[in-house]
C-alpha cells in the first residue's frame, strides 16, 4: 500500500469553501478540505472544525490517490506497537442543536490501512469530547461501525461507507468518532506511522431525515465562530489545562434546526368547462384564466399541488386515468407560465372519491368534475 504522508500543503493562501457537501450538513467542513492555521506551527497543519484529542501532527493527511472525496482526510489510532490503550479521536461541534425525537442520517466513509481495526463508534455528547476526564473505556457509544466479513476480504485501503440513521436526544452539541474498543490488538503487524496503526476517515454528513427539516440560520455564523478555535497540539494541551482549572461560564445551548412553517397562500378550483369535453386537453378559454393565475403568483409560490377530480359516471380506472391526466395537463401547463427554479409542482388524481357535491344530480356531478390548484409558501 501507498505509504501515508502527513498533510503539508503547498498553498499560500487558505480559500474557505464554506460548509462543503450537502447543504443541510449539521457538520461543518466534513470532507476536512478546509485547512486551519495551527498558530504554534504557522502552517495549516489541521482540519477547521475538527480537532483531534492527539497533540500530535499526525493525523491530518493529504493526497488525491487515497482520499475518498477531494485532496484531504484524517487518519485516527486504532492501537499502538508499544504501547497499550493508545487511541485518538477526532470531534466537532454541531452547527445547530437536534430535535429531540427527530432522526438523522450519520454518514461517512473508512479506511482501514490494517487488520487492527475492526469497529468505530460515534459519540454524541452535550459537552465537549475535549474535557471528558473519563476513560473512552467507560463511554458508551451511540452506535458502533462492525467492520463487516465482506469489508474484511476486501483491500485494506477500500473505502467503506457508513450509516446509520440516529435518533435524536435533543441534548447533542457534539459529535466525535474514533475507536472506543475496550481491548487492544494484540497480533504483530508493521505500524502505519512511527508505532500506531491507523484508520482513514472521510466525508463526515449529518443530515436530517425530514426533507423539511433544515439547518438553522444561525449555521453559517456559527460555522466561522467554530473556524476561529485555532489552538491544536501542544497549544490543545494548555487550552484543556485551563479549561479543567478554571471552567468557562457554560455556552448557551445551540439554536435548533428548522422546520418552516408552510402557508396555504391561493386556491385556483377549474371547472370542466375548460377542459375540452370527456378530455384532457384544455379548451383555449382556460389559457387566459391560468395565465393570469400564475401571473399573480410568481415569485410568492415554493409549491404548487395540483389534484384532478371527476364525476362517479364510468368505472373508476377510466376516471382515475382521466383525474391524473387533466392534473398533469394543467401543472404542465403553469411550468411553461412560472420560473419553475426552485418551484415543486405535483399532479394527482383523485377519480370521484373527493365530491363537493352529490353525484346523483346533473348540477352536483357538474361541480365534482374540476381541477383544483393549492398554492404554498414556506416562512
């Protein structure tokens, strides 16, 4: 295997990519490609966000033939030749405080360099990893990477990746990954760097798994708050000396994700007289209305739900197709009429099991058979 070099990276100038991957990421910089500043060293020596429990320089690496994700990542200790109970842990602080009972997708990728690694497990914790003065011994784990039979047959430099969807506590501030294994290795293997042996981490996402739920809005200001900790290593060391010493007053409790609220705004109902007879297609006189119509909501809409109904005369497999049909002409329709960027439009069919009237009347049966449009915006 490629030997793995520390991380020494040949720029001049740090560009902050901001919070890499996907949007809602409650973990800043997860694909590590931010570099930080390590004011002791005065080279960028450190992943921003991310601080590992080693003071050593030994842990961030960078090379595009092993990262998983772009040009950075971080190799943690699954054991030591010499000596025992040797571990190192990497943590960052969640941009936005979980939901209590809602759920999240925990994802990432592993490399196991050796045989020596055969479980990861996530923390997460109110308080920072940094401060516990417990053993990683007497820690439970949220959940546990099992590195399966077939991982165990594969190279050891394959990426894994991992999920699991985690269940929220609403207590969680931090997130830390690492090997919290009771026991060492004990076989003889050649180490990966100077005495330990190494497992490779990369593209780190915490996202919810409502598609509603989103990252707070004060993310982005907690993101740079986060990037300023430049302290790692020997520094780290001092930083958590004093901290035991003299506690901080506690920091206030993180904002919480989001879940916008969304408003009802109009309602559009299209009779079947627009629509040209036992048909579909829409008659030329529904061109003006739903012109003007969606004229009206251009720029307010972030959705538009668009459902066909009919009458109960045929059988419901015809008017069920029929529904859908005029639902898919009219949305159809509106998209040519509304920037759809960033507009959903959906279409469904309902045949005549949603009646406003009686369908054992021609006046009751004429008003069942419609279109209707519900328009909605998030606050």
């Amino acid at each position: 295997m490629k030997q793995i070099l520390p991380f020494v990276p040949a720029f001049s100038v740090l560009l902050l990519a901001g919070i890499t991957g996907n949007s809602q990421n409650l973990v800043a910089n997860g694909s590590f490609e931010d570099a930080n500043l390590c004011t002791e060293f005065h080279k960028y020596c450190a992943p921003e966000a991310w601080i590992a429990t080693s003071h050593e320089a030994n842990y961030y690496y960078g090379d595009m033939s092993i990262a998983y994700d772009g040009y950075r990542y971080v190799g943690l200790t699954a054991g030591s030749v010499n000596r025992k109970g040797v571990r190192n842990f990497i943590r960052t602080q969640l941009l936005c405080g979980l939901r209590k009972g809602s759920q999240y997708n925990v994802d990432f990728y592993v490399s196991a360099t050796n045989k020596v690694l055969d479980s990861i497990g996530v923390y997460f914790s109110a308080e920072d990893f940094l401060y516990e003065q417990r053993s990683y011994r007497d820690i439970q784990p949220v959940w546990w990477y099992i590195k399966s039979g077939g991982a165990l047959s594969q190279p050891l430099n394959k990426w894994q990746k991992v999920h699991f969807v985690y269940t929220a506590t609403g207590n969680e501030a931090y997130l830390t990954i690492g090997l919290f294994k009771r026991t060492d290795f004990t076989g003889s293997l050649k180490p990966d760097f100077q005495d330990e042996y190494l497992f490779l981490l990369d593209k780190v996402s915490l996202t919810p798994v409502n598609s509603n739920e989103r990252i707070c809005t004060e993310a982005e200001q907690e993101k740079w708050r986060i990037y300023k900790a430049d302290d790692r290593h020997e520094r780290l060391d001092k930083m958590i000396s004093n901290h035991l010493k003299n506690p901080p007053v506690p920091k206030p409790a993180l904002a919480l994700t989001r879940i916008p609220y969304v408003q009802h705004i109009d309602t559009l109902i299209i009779p079947d007289i627009y629509f040209v007879s036992a048909s579909f297609e829409l008659s030329k006189k529904s061109f003006e209305l739903l012109d003007s119509f969606a004229h009206k909501m251009t720029g307010v809409m972030d959705s538009v739900v668009v459902k066909g109904h009919t009458d109960s005369i045929g059988n419901l497999q015809y008017n069920q197709e029929l529904s859908q049909n005029r639902a898919v002409s009219v949305k159809q329709y509106l998209m040519t009429k509304v920037p759809s960027l960033g507009v959903n439009f959906i279409a469904r069919g309902y045949a005549f099991s949603q009646p406003i009237a009686s369908n054992k009347t021609s006046s009751g049966r004429k008003k069942n058979r419609r279109v209707e449009i519900f328009v909605y915006r998030r606050e």
